[in-house]
C-alpha cells in the first residue's frame, strides 16, 4: 500500500453531502462582503453587494445529517 496516497473524501458517496456543504461555504467565503460590483459602461453606475452575508462569521453550523460516523 502507497503511504503517501491521499484519498478525495468528496468521492465518498457517504461524505458528498458535505463536501458539496464545505464546498458553498468555501465560495461564499472567496465572494466575499461588501463587494463593489461596476457597470463600466455607464458613469457612477455600481453596487455593493452582500452576495455572502455572513459567510465569514467563523462558525460552521454543519447539519449533523451531513456527518456520517466514523467507522
């Protein structure tokens, strides 16, 4: 057996659910709050977007459904 092998949870059909959860949360994240979005064809056109609110609040709030036990 290869020692250094790493194994993709997110393959796991059992671990998907929350791989699919990490991955959401991950991207809110990456967006970001207060994110200026622009309309660069028109003069003083934009918003800020809260696309993520409270993406990075620093707690998880996983479902316990989505955490299957460890064998």
């Amino acid at each position: 057996m290869d020692s250094l092998k790493k194994d993709s949870v997110a393959e796991k059909r059992k671990c998907r659910a929350l791989a699919h959860w990490f991955w959401q949360k991950s991207g809110s994240i990456a967006v970001g709050n207060g994110r200026v979005e622009c309309d660069w064809r028109l003069p003083n056109s934009y918003n800020i977007s809260n696309f993520a609110g409270g993406a990075k609040n620093k707690v998880l709030n996983v479902s316990e459904y989505l955490i299957s036990p460890i064998e």
